[in-house]
DNA sequence: CATGTACCGTACCGTACGGTACGGTGTCAA
DNA sequence: TTGACACCGTACCGTACGGTACGGTACATG
C-alpha cells in the first residue's frame, strides 16, 4: 500500500500528469470540503492559472495578470469572484475540494501494519509539505491571517493540520483498541506525530531556505519519526 | 534558573517594560548578529515604531505610516535606509541583535539539571513563538520569501531555527559527554527537541488561530516534550 | 554673525493596480 | 432572423502608495 497524496490544502501542481492525484486515492467518497460541484468547468479552469500565478510569482500577482494567463476578462472575474480577495478564496477552496485523503487501514491492525500506516501517512505528509504548491499556499494563507479581510489561514488551517488530526484520529483510537498504542488524549498523540514529522521543515520552507528534499531523505525521516512516535507512545 | 528570553528573531516588545528582556540575560558578551552600534539612537527609535506598526497592522504599512508614527520625515528614511525593503530588513536586523540568548548549563549536568535546562528553554521558546512580535516578523518574513527582492527570510530563520540549533547544540554534546543523552548527530537531537516542544503551535498561530496559550499551559507542554525527548535520546 | 548640516513636514509626481464600463463575438433558443 | 445571454478584450477611472523635492528650523562650528 502506498499513499500518494494528502490533505492538508496543499497537495501538488493541478496538471493531468500530477502524480499526487494519479492514484491509491478515494476519490470516490463525498468531500466533506466544498464539493466538486462549486465551481463550473470553466472555471476550474481559471482557479487552476491563480494556482499556477500563485507558485510563479507568490501572492501579488494582478488581476489583470489572472485575466491574461486564464484568458478570461477581468469584468467575468468580478462577476464570479467579487474581488480579489474572492477570487483567492475560491482559489484555496478549490484546491482543497481537490485533494482526497489515502485510506489508512483501521481494523486487522497489526503492529507491522500500524507502523506501514503511519510511515506512509508520515512521508506523503512530508512531500506534500515541501512541494511548491504548499507553500505558496501557506505563504499565502499566512500573509493574510491577521487581518480581517479575508479567511484564508482559517480554510488552510482546516484542511492542514485540523484535516491531518480528524484523519490519523480513527487510526490512532484503533491502535490503542488493538492494544498497540497507549495515550490518553488522540489529539496529544497527533501533536506528538506532527511535531516528530514536520519538525521545522515546514517553517523552514516557509521561509525560503531553498535545498530540495529527495525521497530518500523523506522516507528515512518519516521511518525515523514513526519509529520514535511508537517508542512514546507504543 | 529561569530563562525569560531566546533567540528567534522573534522576542517581544521593545518597551522598556519589557519582561522578556528584564532579567536572567547574558546580556555582555558580544553579540554575534549585527551590533548595537549599527544603528544611532534615532534610528532604533525608528525601528521600534515599525516594529510597533508591524504588529499593529502587519506587512502592508505604508511608508508614510512610519514617518507618522515615528515623527520623522519620508526623505530621512529613505535616506537611513533606501526603500522600503531595506526599512523592513533593518527593522528584522535590529530586532535580532536585541535579542539575548540565556544560559544553558554545560558542566556539572545532572539528568535533573539537564532536564530543567531542556524544560526551561522549552517553554521560554513557546512563550517567544506565540508572541505577537513573533509571529507577526514571521509573517512578514514567510511572505517576503520566494521573492528575491529582500532577504527577510533569510535573516530569521538563521536568527530563528539555525540559532536555537547553535544555542542547543553544546547543551546536547555536554549530555551526551556526561552519558545523559545518546544520539549520533546533533541535528537529529535537535530536530526532535524542536518537533517535540512546537509541533504544530507555530504554524497554528502563523495562519491566525487564536486562543491564548497562557502560561499552565506552555509548562505542561515543555515538560511533555522535554520528557519525551529525554525517553528518545536519554 | 555666516555657513553648513541634519532633520521635519508637506507637497508633489509617476505608476501600478483594484474595480467598472463598454463594444464586439459566439451560442442557443424561439 | 431576432433577441437574450455569457463572455472576451480593452479602455478607462480613482486611489493608494513608493519615492523625490523643497522650504523651514534647530544646532553646531568657525
């Protein structure tokens, strides 16, 4: 089993050839975020450029420059958006209602497989974390949070680490009933499993320190931190 | 021993009521950032405004707003410091060589000694990263990276992360000396100190989530992690 | 006193950008 | 064919803000 992708607002670039949407997801399931159904094909489509003008140049980006990239005219985009904090809020919706959450097993659990499970979750969390699209939307989430104007951090809050801990949650209480997992509190288990994966790779990126990190170093780290989360709370 | 303030660009209001740099500070030996010398008396009071207007509104204040605030005149900043990044990078650089690292113990440890040490700074470090100066140059700083254009980013995180992991580092070698902690790098020891102790407060807070951490609070949770930590590596 | 320096306050300039208006085109339905 | 509709492209407007210029004042120096 193999997890691809993960919620947390920040999953990978939206083309067809992504492979964080190719497979080993349930797509099938109602979200529980915005639906598909929010927003019409074309303008998925024009979500999709914000996306792209997002991790080209951060926030910042024009209005007129969404309009040019989309082919679309800026009167279209006040009429479906409102303003341009608007369109950046449908923006951030629709990548979440895109990202669909791996399953994670939940019965049979056996220490072997509880410790698969986590690994998994741990290195799909991690390369999300650390892609582009990630962080400019947390760069962009954080800009915004602190003033009123508009609800970003809120929505990427809920669809990162809020989304993380409802997802591990089930896990977690299943790997305490099956006697693999001691603790009183699932939400302390799931600050201690954050804090093990992430650590300060995410600030890190946040703040721009460039060095890639390859899949070897996200399988080892998220092995690392798999094992020592099983050794506090196994 | 009571450690009331830590690196991180990121400590607290500059007013001379300041708590966070009252006392329990080695505040004589030189600083390794950039000197007090750096900037005149004038200009510090400069920089206190922005940093005042920084937290009040975020990134985003207009030039003029500074010249208000600090009654002091556009062209004189401009002059000080050309634009309006470099007005913000030396408000960053100034705000870091405020900043005064506490004692950490190196000799003569304890398991007990290490373990209030390890607590000590623990929660000194949460109370920083939860704080309104904090986050709001962390904001600032998350959102000017990616952009070549300032090296905000730059600048807190080596006065952020990078600094805590120098400040920690002989404290973890002196463990390990005295067979108190076992681990291979100092990074590794380090990565899971700080995973444990933030886990995911910084980036909470960083997107707006609200709700005070007072301060029962904060001593649980570095006691937590310290304990944690010590079960890892002691 | 004359001169220079450093600064404040304000007015000013150019531009970039959010938001609106309008003409033109393709589509669909009666 | 005609009209309604949705949309594109572009031109336009108002304003906010970065950056500059300039007059006026305090002070220091010779």
């Amino acid at each position: 089993m193999r997890f691809m992708n993960i919620s947390a607002v920040l999953s990978s670039p939206s083309a067809p050839d992504d492979r964080a949407l190719a497979s080993g997801v349930d797509a099938g399931s109602p979200a529980a975020v915005a639906g598909d159904e929010e927003y019409s094909p074309r303008q998925r489509e024009v979500l999709d450029a914000v996306l792209r003008l997002l991790v080209e140049e951060g926030d910042g980006f024009s209005v007129a420059a969404v309009a040019r990239a989309a082919s679309c005219s800026k009167e279209t985009l006040y009429k479906w958006f409102g303003d341009r904090d608007g369109l950046l809020t449908a923006t951030v919706r629709w990548q979440a209602s895109k990202v669909r959450m791996p399953k994670l097993p939940s019965e049979g659990l056996t220490r072997e497989s509880l410790s698969e499970a986590l690994s998994s979750f741990a290195a799909s969390w991690l390369t999300v974390i650390s892609g582009e699209l990630s962080i400019a939307l947390n760069r962009a989430a954080v800009s915004h949070a602190g003033s009123n104007r508009s609800r970003l951090g809120e929505i990427v809050l809920t669809n990162g680490p809020v989304a993380m801990a409802r997802r591990l949650e089930p896990l977690f209480l299943a790997g305490r009933s099956a006697g693999l997992l001691t603790f009183d509190e699932a939400s302390e288990a799931f600050r201690a499993f954050f804090g093990l994966v992430i650590a300060d790779t995410q600030i890190r990126v946040l703040l721009g320190e460039t060095g890639r990190l390859d899949d070897s170093e996200i399988s080892a780290r998220a092995k690392a931190a798999t094992d020592r989360f099983l050794t506090l709370f196994g």
